[in-house]
C-alpha cells in the first residue's frame, strides 16, 4: 500500500504544477540527463532535465553535479509517467525563451533562410532574437517545405532567402520555433482530389521501383502508387521485371485518400478501359 500511496501523492503533486512554472530542487542523479527532487516532494526525485534542456552547448556532467540546487521551468508535465519536464535552459536566455512562448499557433512569421541541413532548415527570424546554439531561433523541417515532391532541401529554398512560415509549435527540447513553408501554400492534391474520381483512366511516368509496387507521376505535381499486384494480371515478384524508371504507362484510379494524401493506381485494370480521362464502365 505504501507503493500505491506515493503514487497517488506523486500524482496529486504534480498535477498542481502548471507549464511555465519555475520549480527548485536539488540534483538526485546525473547520466543521459538529470534528475531533480523537487522542492515538497522528498519521496523521490519528480523533475527531470534532458542534456539539451539543461544548459545548450555543453554536456550535464559539466554543469550540475548531485546535491547541487537548481531552478528550472517546467515544460510538460506526464502524469502517466509520473514526472515534470523541466528546461534549465530557460532560465539562461530569458529573452529567447519569452519570444517563443508569446508565439501561437497559426501565426505568420517571416525571416531569411539561415543554413540548409540534411535533417531540415534554420530560419534567422526578423523579430525574434538569436539563438545561442543554432543558426536561426525558426527551423522548418523537410516534410514542411513543400507539398511538392522535391530530392533537396536546395531545391525549394535557398540560403538567404526571405520566407512567410506558418508557426506549428514550440519546441522546448532545442529552444527554437517550428515553423511550416508548405502551410503557406495550396496544397495540389486537394485540388486534383476534386476533378478525379475512382474508376478513371489516366497516362504518368514510372518515377520510382519499390520492392511493393512503383510510383508514377500523373501529374507534374501528384504521383500514385500501383502496388506489384496491380501491376499485371500475371503475379510477378519484382516491378523491374514488368516497368522501368521513365516508362510511360496508363493507369486507372482505385482509391483517392484526401486525408492522408494517398492515390492508389492499377496497370493492370488499364486495359479494361481505352478511354483516357473518363471513368470505366461497370
């Protein structure tokens, strides 16, 4: 019982602390982050501080050790899990950690495209200050560039490039704002969801092989997938065998997904139809 008794007290403790709170404690433990014994709560340690969260650009054992008091600011709170989130970063750059929390969600930020990486793109904002680790306080990641299908970073944007971004959230683990470029944009599959309809015929280039079908491009800016059974009445274990990349080839639709985004095409149920553009008869 005095198992389940921490758990509820835990529970009830954490549950009076709100996001944004500063909370102090003293150092349980340090390893791949730090642990904190929350002031009111000596049973065990509640706080915890991830390695970026703690101190940006230097490492955990290098800036807290056990016993040590610190103040940190909560950034979530898992109930489940029975801890609080906290950034000690926060309380080092007030001013960077004021800018973002004032942000919401939807707003439009502007700014210029500061470095170009493989795993997304930093934005230097116009308003806002600068970061103390990163090129840019916005970073934009790869699938929120475009709607477009695109092979680099490079081949949308550019560094020093001005853009509009669509704010998404606050990012308290590296300090920064996600922001969306695609958001800004219309999205082209709707507008092709609108005038296409299951059951039509249509012409694209093969542009990928995969081992569960091939992609083809039926319009510049919206590609389906004809999975390796729809590729021919006669089963057939890899797409080479039957396309190549740059194949011209006529497809029918069999499922438009708005929501997620998806076309499914069929070659094979092409040559019940020679209509292209209008749906096959039953």
């Amino acid at each position: 019982m005095a198992g389940a008794s921490d758990d509820e007290d835990s529970r009830r403790f954490l549950a009076a602390l709100q996001v944004g709170d500063l909370c102090s404690g003293t150092v349980a433990e340090v390893s791949r982050g730090v642990s904190v014994t929350l002031d009111g709560f000596a049973a065990r340690p509640l706080g915890f501080v991830g390695p970026l969260d703690l101190s940006w650009g230097q490492g955990p054992v290098a800036v807290v050790e056990v016993g040590q008091r610190i103040t940190s600011e909560v950034t979530s709170i898992d109930l489940d899990q029975g801890r609080a989130r906290l950034s000690r970063a926060a309380m080092e750059h007030p001013e960077l950690w004021a800018f973002l929390k004032s942000l919401r969600v939807g707003e439009m930020l502007s700014g210029k495209i500061a470095s170009i990486e493989r795993f997304g793109i930093f934005v230097a904002l116009d308003d806002g200050p600068e970061h103390p680790v990163f090129p840019g306080v916005g970073f934009i990641t790869i699938p929120e560039l475009s709607w477009r299908r695109f092979e680099t970073a490079s081949d949308v944007v550019q560094v020093g490039q001005r853009v509009s971004c669509e704010f998404l959230q606050f990012d308290t683990w590296n300090g920064e704002a996600r922001l969306s470029l695609r958001a800004t944009q219309p999205d082209p599959f709707q507008a092709f969801a609108e005038g296409t309809m299951v059951g039509q015929t249509l012409r694209g280039r093969v542009t990928k092989l995969v081992p569960f079908g091939v992609f083809v491009q039926v319009t510049p800016d919206i590609e389906g997938l004809v999975h390796l059974q729809e590729l021919t009445w006669t089963p057939v274990e890899a797409p080479e065998t039957v396309v190549q990349v740059g194949d011209k080839i006529t497809v029918v639709v069999t499922e438009v997904d708005r929501e997620r985004r998806r076309l499914a095409l069929s070659r094979r149920q092409a040559s019940a139809t020679r209509v292209p553009g209008h749906p096959r008869r039953p």
